[in-house]
C-alpha cells in the first residue's frame, strides 16, 4: 500500500508538486526583506519625480484639471483618489502623506497594511493624470500588486524587529552576545505568487522582443534612431551618439535584442537556477543600466531591475554577507548595566548587527573593561572600543555604532560626524544621559543606580519559523486563499497578454478578458501591452513649441521660460523631464486634442505661476516643430513643417514663418 502510494498516480502527483515549488515557488525571506527595502526606494523615488511637478500635472493650475480627468477620463474605469485634491497646496499635503505611507513601507512597519496603502497610492499617483503614464509605471503597479501576496516583512524590518524582541528577551551582555540564528530551511517561503512574478518578467521581455520586427531592429540600426530622440536622450546618450562608430551601435542594437530574449526564457529554466538568476541580474543591471544611462523613461529601467532582487538565493545572501565582513569590527559596546533604557537600546542595536561587528560588555563586567576607564566616565556615557584601541564617548561612540550596521545605518553614523552636527549631536546625547534615570522609570523598565525590577525577563530560546508551503497535505482542497488568488490573477495575467499584445492576439484572436478582471485591470493600471520602442524605433522626433507674446511686447516660450526656439535640432538635447516628454508627445496625437484646452488656460496663467503682470500672455500659438532623425552615417535631420495646434489671440511676425 505505501509502495502504490510512493509511486501511483498521487506519489507522482506530489512529486511533481514538490519539484515544482522547489523551483518556481520558493524565495528567501531574507532577499523578500532586502526586496521590500528596494521597492519602497523605487516608490519614494517616482513620488519625488512627480512631486517635482505637482503644480503642472496633478494640480488643477496645472494641464489637466481634476474635474475633467473624472468626467471626461483619459482612459477606463480610472481610479485615483488624488482626483480629491485641487489646489497645489492640497496636493503638497497629499504627497507628503503619501511619502509617509512609502517610508513606513520601506522600513517594515505594519508591512502588510502599509504594503495595501503603497498600492493604492502608486497606482492612483498613475491614473490622475494618463497623460503621463507609460510602460514604466505600469511595471511599478504590477509588480507593487505582485508582492501583496509574499510576507515582504518577516525580515528586515520594523516588524521583525518588534516581533524578535517580544520572543527572545536577554537580560545579560553574554546573552546579548549570542547570536541565534534560524534553521536555513525557516528562511524559506513558498508561495505560487513567486512563480507568478517570474512568469510575470519572462513576459515582459518576451513580448518586447517579439514585438521589434522592424527594418530598424532586422539591419542594426534602432539604438541609433533611438539616440537620435532629443526629447529623452541624456547627456550620455549624445555623447555616445556623437562618439560611437555604427558598427558598435548595431552591435549594441542586436546586444539590446540578445539579452531581451534570454531574460525573456532564463528565469523560467528549472537548471542552475542560482547561477542562471545571478547571470539574470547581471544582464538586467547591464541592460537597464544603459537605457536609464541614455534616456528619460521615468521609473522603467529601476523597477526592472528591483525585481531581480527577488529570485536570488541564500548562497547569495551567504556571499554578500561575507564579503560585507571583510570591513572592520568587531566594536566593543560598553553600555550602563543598570539603566533600563540602555540595555533596551542595546537589544535593538544586536538585532540590527545583522553582520555581527558588535560586542556588548556591561559596565559592572570591570575585568573585560581596560583600566583606563573609570567607573566614573563609564556611569556618564557609553563608550565603544574600536579595533584600533581607540576610545570613543558621547556622540563619537553613537556615530560609531550607527557606521557600523548595515548600510551605516542609511549615511545617519558619518552624518553624526560632521562639524556643526556633532555638536548638536554632543548636546542631546547629554541631554538624554543625564535623563536616562526618569526615562527608564516612564517606560517601566527600571532606573539607574535604582535596583527595582530587573529590565527584561530571563532569555527565551528563539522559535524557528516553519517552511511555508504551497500545497499542504491537505491537497489541493487545503490551498490557503493566497494560493487561490494568485492563481486568479495569474489567469487575469495571461488573459490581459493575450488581449493587449499584437502577437498574441494574431495566435488567439478570440481571448478576452472576464468583465470583473478588466474592471480591476482597468481600475489599478495593470495593463500588459509590451512594445518599447516596437515594432520600429522612432524615425522622427518633435515637441512643442510655444510662440507666445507678452504684456509688454516680449517673444517668450513659457515652457522654457526663453524665446520660441524653431530650431529641430540641438547638441544637448531638450531636457525634458519624463513627465514633460510624454506630454509633449501625446498632445501632438489628435487622441488627445480635447486636453489641448487646458494647455491653453495652462499657459493663460503663466503670469500667475511666476507671479510677474509683465508675463501675461496677450497671444500665443502652440506648434508641433519635428524632424526627420538623420540616417546613419549622417548628423543633421530633415526639418518638417511646423503643425500648429492653439492658437489664442494674433501672434504678429511668427517664429514660425522661416519653417513653414
């Protein structure tokens, strides 16, 4: 019987199922930690780039007003609850709360709640205003959406922290100095979530490379036409476009072609899974790191990478933190035995030490102390020996013990240093010693020189967290609702590909998406059209222009602040921030003709944003100046008639003229 079992059709079964999950379902809650870290720098980070221009594109004195983004939507079922938020003051408010959200998140308190609010602030930050949406915030909210169903603070994190201070309690520097470590196999999180963003990224780059069919892409040429895209192309692009030999660029074009379709299939391969998930990063850090070296794409480049993070494996965890050990330590902590607060401190200090450079000695402990501090100094601050034998008190042995975590504990060890900083750092330190005997008594934790209670209870054994599984014995009837939920979404995934892709819906032109799944598509952003620069890349570049005239007579552009430039080409590029260049764009499509309107009010108003009578506008015009990018082997473009597209009173001697 247990032999059928073993190997009949159910021991087969459930070796499949374990196969599977070993390789395509389990990820290291340490790297989820590190992971949760990265995600919430990309989130503060593509809030702080849309901070940048709150006034212009999410307020109503910017291009496009709350009232009609709600009831003429730029696209289905938008959702976005900073439609609430009119005046620039009110969306400073928004975004500074929102911020507050992105941090919590970052540092892991109350992770999953603050996962949920994270979501729904990015995913809303994308729909008040579509004009500026592309592929690079939409991988934002996937994988945002993605990871609300792995435990992304069981590690790393304020949680871990809280959670590891109530279940194993020291009372003792020896107990301090033991660093329990959890069984490897506790480290391991099984979800088939994890399978679901791999599969999620595989597509991603599948679909834009099938996607570049083109002549550009077949003969080499695209990066060139890309380089030659004056409205997102950096500093380095140009240089490169100017410097490069062709014959480098089509090798890079065909490199860019190559890597896209190996990250496409190497994720999915069940050989070698560690060496092939490092070789993954490496492509993707190479890849991503050119593109956001050469262009203005917003968020793509950093949120591609950011996934990678996920897939890699403890050896690797393993590595890093050896090679992180080679810095210096370990530091010796002498801290006062007898105050609560000090000792309470200590405790959070180790469970940050996660590279173990820290030594905790209590000041009552005078035979592993150097004779050369007195028992008086001890009493009046913390000291900390360095490996040096040198001797560090007050603010020097903080910055000291902040420099010496994980990442110098974010700049804030050397920050401590600095002149200026350190004195005020010097004073509050005393401030806090001199009142560490009331504090330790408010937070109940026993005070100086007082014998009271002790400060914590005797030291527990660690409890090992048991390896979470997929598929429980259960079977398949015993899968939690996060396994259900991730299958739903992954047939939502599948379906939205097959709708949203060229190629798909050649292959499946009858697949569509259920009515409730499109609405939380539509709802979210969680689009999965794939197409970047694809099938051709651009053969013509443009922007706008505006040709406007002044109260006092002046010939002024109000969207470079200087006098209307007809001129298709430049040596340094536009400048343009991600958000202006997407606009730039759509407002040429006739799509989007409707919102050319509050373009027009939008530059009514310039006197009042620059708060100038004199810069009031009496007449403008808008144009769409573009040319034909130059071919290789050439440097110059073919300028095109100017298209104009607002028009506001009568602009007299038009810049405009020489072109048309």
């Amino acid at each position: 019987m247990s032999e059928t079992k073993t190997h009949g059709p159910i021991g087969r079964l459930r070796s499949g199922f374990n196969w599977f999950e070993e390789h395509y379902c389990r990820v290291d809650l340490r790297w989820l930690g590190a992971f949760r870290v990265v995600l919430g720098l990309v989130l503060c980070g593509q809030l702080l780039h849309c901070w940048r221009v709150a006034r212009d594109f999410y307020s109503n004195d910017g291009i496009l007003p709350n009232h009609f983004s709600l009831f003429r939507p730029l696209g289905r079922g938008v959702f976005s609850f900073y439609h609430a938020f009119s005046t620039p003051a009110e969306v400073h408010l928004a975004f500074a709360l929102t911020l507050l959200v992105f941090l919590t998140f970052l540092v892991g308190y109350r992770t999953r709640l603050f996962h949920i609010l994270s979501f729904l602030c990015i995913t809303s930050l994308d729909a008040r205003n579509l004009l500026t949406e592309n592929g690079g915030t939409i991988v934002v909210n996937l994988l945002t959406w993605w990871t609300l169903l792995l435990p992304l603070g069981r590690r790393l994190s304020v949680d871990a922290l809280l959670q590891s201070l109530r279940h194993r309690v020291e009372s003792t520097s020896a107990e301090l100095n033991q660093r329990p470590r959890a069984a490897e196999e506790s480290q391991a999180f099984y979800s088939l979530a994890v399978f679901c963003l791999l599969f999620q990224w595989s597509a991603i780059y599948f679909f834009n490379v099938v996607h570049k069919s083109g002549s550009g892409w077949r003969d080499g040429s695209a990066l060139h036409w890309f380089l030659y895209q004056d409205r997102i192309v950096t500093w380095f692009g140009i240089f490169v476009r100017e410097h490069a030999p062709y014959w480098l660029l089509r090798g890079m074009t065909y490199a860019t072609l190559a890597v896209e379709g190996v990250l496409a299939f190497i994720l999915l391969l069940p050989w070698h899974q560690p060496r092939l998930r490092r070789l993954a990063l490496v492509l993707a850090l190479g890849l991503h790191g050119s593109i956001a070296a050469t262009s203005r794409l917003g968020p793509f480049s950093y949120v591609m990478v950011a996934f990678f993070v996920l897939p890699l494996a403890a050896a690797d965890w393993h590595w890093l933190r050896q090679r992180l050990w080679r810095q210096r330590g370990p530091y010796t902590v002498i801290y006062d035995a007898d105050c609560g607060v000090c000792f309470q401190l200590c405790r959070i200090l180790q469970r940050l030490d996660v590279l173990e450079r820290l030594r905790f000695v209590g000041n009552d402990e005078r035979e592993r102390i150097p004779d050369t501090l007195s028992d008086a100094l001890l009493d009046q601050t913390v000291v900390v020996l360095t490996p040096d034998g040198e001797q560090l008190t007050h603010e020097r042995a903080a910055a000291q013990v902040l420099a010496a975590l994980p990442l110098a504990s974010l700049g804030l060890g050397y920050l401590l240093r600095l002149p200026g900083i350190s004195w005020v750092a010097r004073r509050a330190y005393s401030a806090f010693a001199v009142r560490r005997h009331a504090i330790s008594a408010r937070l109940g934790l026993g005070q100086c020189g007082v014998g009271g209670q002790p400060a914590v209870a005797p030291l527990l054994v660690p409890e090992h967290e048991p390896v979470q599984r997929v598929w429980p014995p259960g079977g398949m009837l015993g899968l939690p609702l996060r396994e259900l939920l991730a299958l739903l979404f992954l047939v939502m995934t599948i379906n939205q590909l097959a709708t949203d892709n060229d190629w798909a819906r050649r292959r499946f032109p009858k697949a569509q998406q259920p009515a409730p799944l499109l609405a939380f598509v539509d709802a979210f952003r969680l689009y999965q059209g794939w197409r970047m620069f694809a099938p051709e890349p651009p053969y013509e570049d443009g922007r706008l222009v505006v040709d406007g005239r002044t109260v006092d007579g002046r010939k002024v552009d109000p969207l470079t602040g200087e006098e209307p430039d007809f001129n298709t080409e430049t040596r340094v590029g536009w400048g343009h921030s991600q958000h202006w260049c997407d606009y730039h764009l759509k407002m040429f499509f006739a799509r989007y003709a409707a919102n050319r309107q509050h373009l027009r009010e939008y530059l009514q108003r310039w006197h009042l944003r620059t708060g100038n009578p004199r810069d009031r506008l009496v007449a403008f015009d808008v144009w769409w100046v573009n040319d034909k990018s130059p071919p290789p082997g050439a440097t110059h473009g073919q300028p095109q008639k100017p298209i104009k597209l607002v028009s506001e009173g009568e602009v007299k001697d038009s810049g405009a003229v020489p072109w048309l």
